[in-house]
C-alpha cells in the first residue's frame, strides 16, 4: 500500500528482485545502491531515492549484483552491463548520481513489472 498525498504522485513503481537498486532522473543521472538502504517505511509512506535540484523521477528497477542490470532498449533488444561495469554509478541512497552514458536517452530500462 503506497499511502500518496496531493500534490505529490507515484511516478515509478518495481518489484523488489535482486539485491541493488537503480535510479534514474530526468537529468540522465543514475546512482546504484544497496536494496538494505531502503528503510521500510510505516503506513506506505515514500522515501528519498536520489537527490534532485531541478529534475524528477524518471525510473527505478532493482537487480542482482551477480547478474548486472539488465534492461530492453528502444528496438526491444537485450541490452545489460554487468556489476563491474557499474562501478561509476555505484553510491548512496539520496545521492545525486552521475550521468548515464550508455543506457537509454528515453531515462526508462523498460522493464516490466513482475
């Protein structure tokens, strides 16, 4: 249950597989992040995934270290980077990430929700 109040909205929703979480921004910025720095929150309440000053949500998947992240690109193909190549982006909850080279200009893995 995701308890949400005006003016505010759910802009992503996942599944929780996997023991990392990605988020991107609308300014292209992703940062990785352990899933244990996700506190569960009392009555749906949100938590702060990444620091933005003039940017939004864009998308959130979590993944396995082991496997890497893996997402469909804009012409539906497999596309992925394992646990090393993601190193850049690895980080904190609530930090403001760097920019995404590599992953889609759409700021979404296209992935579905399981």
């Amino acid at each position: 249950v995701l308890n949400v109040e005006m003016p505010n909205e759910a802009c992503a929703i996942t599944s929780v597989v996997g023991d990392q979480v990605a988020v991107i921004g609308s300014n292209h910025k992703m940062v990785i992040f352990p899933l244990d720095q996700v506190p569960e929150m009392a009555r749906g309440r949100g938590v702060r995934l990444q620091k933005y000053t003039s940017a939004s949500l864009s998308d959130v998947a979590t993944f396995d270290s082991k496997t890497g992240l893996a997402w469909k690109d804009s012409a539906g193909r497999d596309q992925g980077m394992s646990w090393k190549d993601l190193t850049d982006w690895r980080g904190n909850r609530a930090d403001a990430g760097r920019l995404a080279h590599g992953l889609p200009k759409s700021n979404k893995l296209n992935r579905p929700v399981e």
